[in-house]
C-alpha cells in the first residue's frame, strides 16, 4: 500500500476534479495522474491506460481481488466547454451557494466520480468478497470514443465483471434502459465560379441533397416502425443536425457538409437507420462515421437490476432519453444500468451544480455496495 494521502471528503475531491479543466477532446493526463496517486495510496491496482491520442487516458483500477468477478463503477472524467456568458464565476472553480456545489463537470459527471474515490477509504478497509473496480473514461462527451479502448482491455484486467453501474445523473434512481446513437457526416466537394455560369461549376450543396432527402424520407418513416413505449418518442429518430457549404449567394459552392445522427431504441443498430442515406451518397460524397454506441438494455427480472434497486431504495426506471457508456458495456457481455446523483436538466448549462446531499447519498450508496460484497 502506497502512502496515503490526508483523507479527503467528496465535497474535496469534487473540488479537486473539477479544478482540471479536462474539456472533451483535449489533454486530461495530470487529472488521471491525480486519480491514481490518490488510489494507489489506498492499496488499489491501478491502470492508466492511454489512448491512441497520446494526450489522455482511461484509468481502470481494483480494491480487491481482479480475478474474481466483482461490480465496476463507470464514470467519465471529460466535460463540455463552459464559454456560456451566464456563469457567475470560473467554471473550473467549483464554488458553493448554500447547499449547491457549482461548477462545470458537477452533475455531468464528476460528482459521481468524487464520491466514488470518498468512497474508497471505506472499501479499502473491508474484506471484499468480490472486488469493485473503477472505470473512468475520456472523451464520453464526443459519442463514447474513450471508453471501447479501455473495455478492450478487460479481459487483461479482471474477471469478467457481474455488472457495471454507470453514475451518469438519475436522481439515484436506477436505469434500465437507453436509446443507441450514431453521427455520420457527408462531404460533397464541387467545382467554384460565378453563379450566372453554372455550367461551368459543381454545385456542391446540390450533391447533397439527393442523400439530405434520403434523410428526412428516412426520419419520418422511422415514426411508424419499430417501437418501445419506455421512450420518448416511442420510436428510433433520426435528424440533420447541421448542414453548412458555400461562401456567397452568388458563388457556386465548392463545398459542402452535413452532419446527421440517430437515436435508436433497444433492438435497433443506430447505424443500421443510415443506410438509405449512405445509398444515395454513393460515391460521390465522402461518408464518415463521427460516432456511435448501442443502446442500454437491461431485464427488469437481472440481479443487478434487485442489487441496484436495494441499494439505492428506489424502484427502477424503465428508460432514459439520453445515452450513456453503459450500452457499450452490456455490448461486451457485462450486465449494466445506470444510477448517479443529480439531475441531467442541470447538465450541459450554465451554472451546472450538484447538492451535497446527492454528493454524500451516492458516496454512502457505494459504501453499502462494499458492504454487500463484504457480508
């Protein structure tokens, strides 16, 4: 066991976790590098696992034995910029009014990782049954894209977990199940000149819109398909988010892009709904996949779903309509739901907080997880 650190309350350690501005996308490697001294002052296996971008990790760590199957507590350490002018102080500095901690990252979604490391000294000191590991991501806020190159690594890691619970924000109420989601972007590249000779030109925005009227066919036959009454809407959507080309009026465009998700229930490939659009692109557009990640779907009747309902003392609910690692997890044979502190309507906003209440209901809801796997 390394030298331990002085013991730190989770209100501390948000503080600490929100002091790193770990933007999606950008560096988080001395936010990981805090994570870890703190872990492995506590006796837990620690490993920080790079991504291929060179400037942020994945730290997946085990307070017990990692060859006997045991519980992973997921969260993600990236936030969304905070450049909105209705913040009342620095972001990145969390502050407190009356019960509130403010901050960006608060609800979405450090809290739940400062309560998980509160929690530690507690867990480190039983005779754990079972182990629990902790799983934190970069880059959740991009469409999942730090995660699947840590859950590659599992199988070197541990035993294969009997469940993960995702702390995204639900109230502390567990979550059965989430719509899937996949980003596409279409590039069109045309030829420029004056716009009373067209004949001489490509119109890039015009090659777009064979695959753009795909699109929009293809989100209003998707209201009459498939469909789960746990969401809302009921049925997988699928909308052009942006489209953008062109420098003026009178111009012909030589460039154009469009960016096009979808939002599937259980059951569906996310990616699958893109095909009519990715069959009128052709050959002629250029087609990247930004992002995507399956849906959650966990059975009422699951053991984790009884061991999350009595930790937490809430019934669960059926589905969110937000997305969440947690599909990526069950992906790879790993029973998972969702249950964190806060509410999701405080996330990505200005002046975004988290209670202290929430803060410490969650640090004693994994206390009690460890003393369940102590019994």
């Amino acid at each position: 066991m390394g030298q331990q650190m002085t013991i730190l309350t989770a209100e501390d350690l948000l503080g600490r976790l929100v002091g790193y501005p770990t933007v999606v996308g950008h560096a988080n490697l001395n936010l990981i590098q805090f994570i870890a001294d703190y872990l492995e002052s506590y006796g837990a296996q620690v490993h920080v696992l790079t991504g291929p971008e060179g400037d942020r990790a994945n730290l997946f760590a085990t307070i017990g034995d990692p060859s006997v199957p045991g519980y992973i507590l997921s969260g993600h350490v990236d936030v969304v910029p905070a450049g909105e002018p209705e913040w009342k102080g620095d972001p990145f500095k969390m502050r407190r009014d009356g019960d509130r901690l403010i901050g960006r990252g608060t609800c979405d979604m450090k809290g739940f990782d400062a309560a998980v490391l509160a929690a530690v000294p507690d867990l480190a000191a039983l005779s754990l049954s079972a182990p629990v590991h902790i799983a934190l991501s970069y880059d959740e806020e991009a469409g999942c894209k730090g995660v699947p190159h840590m859950i590659a690594e599992l199988p070197n890691l541990c035993a294969r977990p009997l469940g993960c619970i995702v702390g995204e924000p639900t109230g502390l109420q567990p979550v059965l199940a989430h719509k899937g989601k996949a980003a596409l972007r279409l590039r069109a590249k045309g030829l420029s000149g004056h716009s009373s000779r067209p004949d001489q030109g490509q119109n890039a925005i015009h090659a777009l819109l064979p695959a753009l009227s795909a699109a929009a066919a293809q989100a209003e036959a998707l209201k009459t398909q498939s469909q789960d009454a746990r969401f809302a809407p009921s049925y997988s959507t699928l909308q052009i988010g942006v489209v953008q080309g062109g420098q003026a009026v009178n111009i012909i465009p030589d460039h154009a892009e469009a960016l096009i998700e979808t939002r599937a229930i259980a059951g569906v490939d996310p990616r699958q709904l893109m095909a009519p659009i990715i069959a009128q692109a052709g050959s002629s557009l250029e087609v990247d996949w930004i992002s995507s990640y399956p849906a959650l779907a966990l059975p009422t009747e699951s053991d984790l779903n009884r061991l999350m309902s009595e930790l937490s003392g809430k019934p669960p609910l059926g589905a969110v309509s937000f997305g969440t690692e947690a599909g990526l997890f069950q992906q790879a044979g790993i029973p998972s739901i969702i249950c964190g502190p806060g509410d999701i309507s405080r996330a990505h906003k200005p002046e975004e907080y988290l209670t202290r209440a929430e803060l410490e209901a969650t640090r004693d809801m994994i206390c009690k997880l460890g003393q369940h796997l102590a019994n």
